[in-house]
C-alpha cells in the first residue's frame, strides 16, 4: 500500500473520480442559409465584425453576372436568295457585324411567300440572336390572312434598313405621261391590263387602289416576280407594270421603258422629272414604298432593341451605304423603331381594306 501524500503535515484527500463528459450530438453542417445570416446585435456592437462580414461576403458563391450583348454570332433569316432585297440585308449584316464585333450570319428560309421564315424567328428565343429580314410581304401576307404571323404582334419591329418606291412603267413611246395613260384607260374599247408580281403583293394592291380612284377598269395579271414582270411588259403583253423602281430602273436609263409616276410621298432622286400619284390627286391612295426591315421575336429585351437600333442607324449614317443604296434606286430611310412600327401598323390596316373591298384572297 502506497503512502498517501501530505501537504502541511496534513494528509491529502482522496482523488476524485473521473467524470465521463457530457453527452453532445454531433455538429451538424452550417448550411448556405446559416452562412449568409450576420447578427446585427454583432455588427452593432463589435466593429470588427464588419471585416469578418466582408469576408463572408467573399467567401460565399456570388451569382454569375450577365455577359454582354452580343457575345456570340447573330444570325439573320431572310426568305432571298438574290436581288435587291437580299442586297440589302447583306450590306446591312456586313455593317451590325463591324459594329457589334461579333459575326452577323445571314440564312436563307424560303417558302409560303416568307412566311417561313417569319415563322421561324416568332418561335426563336427572345435573346436577340435570331433576327428577321423581310419587306412589305409581311404585311400583306397578314391582311390576306390573319392566321399568318402577326408582324405588330408576334414580331418586334427594329428598324427599316432601304425604302424603294413603287413606280408605273410603260413600254417606251406608249403613253405621254401618267395623264395619256388615264384617258386611253377611260375611253379605250378593250380593258388594259396591268402586270404585278404577285396576287396580294403590295403593287397589286397598289394597282386596285388606283382603279377605283381614277374611275378606270384594268385586268390584274399576275407574274412569280420583277424580272418576268418586265420580260412581259417589253414583250407587249401588258400595257403596263406596277413594279419597283429598282428594279425598273435599269431598263428606264436605257430608254426601254417610260416611268409615268411614283408611289412615294416626294419625287424619286433618280426620275426627277417622274410625277408622284400624290401630285396626281387621286384620292385614297396614299403614299406608299417597298421597304425591307429588320424584325425580332416579340418580347425582345429593351437593352438589345436599343443595341441593335443604335447601330442600325449608326450603319445608316454611313455615306457609303447611303451612295450605295441610292445607285441601286433606294433610299435609307427613318430608322427609328417608331418609324417602322408606324408602317407596320398603317399598312395592315390599308391592306386589309383593300383584300376586303376588292375580294383578294391569299394565293398560298
């Protein structure tokens, strides 16, 4: 038996028995919630909590912050394959492309008179990389009929890119002026007959709206397009054309053909000594252009609106594109949004007018 110890001459007491320790669950994991909780009763009263804080802040997940507009290629879809139009879309996306840094990649969808392809671009997501270049068709594609896309709907308009008039030609010689060409249609014994390219294309309508304000009666002959319009006209088989001036104009400078008026509010740069209808007074025909814009899926954000129109004007104010397009017989336009949605909002509710008082049915 082992001595016990003594302090003073006293002997110790006995050692204590060992005490197991508490019982304690285990920790459980501080979740994200719990982390991103800093007790204001701690930042009031501890300053140095602030920095504690600031380092939290640090260490926890921060959301991933928006990249951008336009950080990848944009792809615009168009129902051309050639001609003015498709031209012009391309000189346009040549010019969104240096402006954005950031390649514009244009994409043919033909079909149903673009109908297509205005199709495709409603159903795109609305993130600005899937635009719509197209002209008057999508509006009369509407009026014609109503289930077709809405483009004051189911499309956001962005800006016009070019502007042509519509322009009445004759074969060279056949009438003096638009007047001469009134009274033969008044007292001739046969109708005359006019050529458009296309059942409810804009020059078609065009072309009723003059015949009920001048009080004449003409056969509408229908042709799959410009060129076969004008392969008709110089052949004799029509009297006149109602066509677009770009492309008339070649076969105007050459002298092949006589311009008697155009459709536009001012006399074109290029025929100044052409007469508008408006000069002419006929009532209820207003003055009117074939355009080619630029759409996007409706619900568009207003920062991408503001990126693409800005630069779309931007473009627009570029001498060369200006002398360029005016070569071709066109203009740049207004390129405001309003502008265009103006357009869109004025011409659905001419040609619905018109297809209703004339009986023009879609031909698709």
């Amino acid at each position: 038996m082992l001595p016990t110890c003594s302090v003073q001459g006293k002997p110790a007491a006995a050692a204590a028995p060992r005490m197991k320790p508490p019982h304690t669950a285990p920790a459980r994991p501080i979740s994200r919630r719990q982390r991103q909780v800093v007790p204001l009763r701690l930042l009031q009263t501890r300053p140095h909590a602030w920095v504690a804080a600031a380092l939290l802040a640090l260490w926890l997940p921060q959301p991933a912050t928006a990249q951008p507009y336009p950080n990848r290629p944009i792809k615009v879809v168009m129902a051309w394959s050639d001609g003015f139009p498709a031209n012009s879309t391309r000189l346009f996306a040549k010019e969104l492309s240096e402006r954005l840094k950031q390649p514009v990649v244009v994409e043919i969808q033909q079909g149903a008179g673009g109908e297509v392809a205005a199709r495709h671009v409603k159903n795109a997501a609305h993130d600005g990389y899937t635009l719509l270049a197209t002209g008057t068709s999508v509006t009369t594609s509407w009026a014609l009929r109503p289930g077709n896309v809405d483009p004051g709907v189911d499309l956001q308009p962005i800006a016009q890119l070019v502007a042509t008039p519509y322009v009445i030609v004759s074969r060279a010689g056949a009438y003096a002026d638009f007047d001469k060409f009134l009274e033969s249609a008044r007292n001739s014994r046969k109708k005359l007959n006019y050529a458009s390219p296309g059942v409810g294309s804009g020059m078609h309508f065009l072309g009723e709206m003059i015949k009920t304000s001048a009080g004449i009666d003409m056969v509408h002959i229908p042709y799959a397009s410009g060129a076969r319009q004008l392969q008709a006209l110089l052949a004799g088989d029509v009297d006149i054309a109602i066509i677009s001036l770009v492309t008339a104009l070649p076969q105007i400078k050459i002298g092949k053909l006589d311009a008697l008026a155009v459709s536009t509010a001012a006399r074109s740069p290029e025929l100044p000594a052409v007469p508008t209808l408006t000069e002419k007074k006929l009532r209820g025909v207003p003055a009117i252009s074939s355009w080619i814009a630029l759409f996007g899926p409706a619900g568009l954000p207003a920062d991408i609106l503001d990126a693409l129109s800005s630069q779309i004007t931007a473009a627009a104010g570029n001498d060369d594109v200006r002398k360029l397009v005016a070569s071709w017989g066109a203009e740049v336009p207004d390129t405001r949004r309003t502008s265009l949605e103006h357009v869109v909002q004025t011409e659905k509710a001419l040609w619905s007018k018109v297809a209703k008082e004339k009986n023009i049915v879609d031909p698709n």
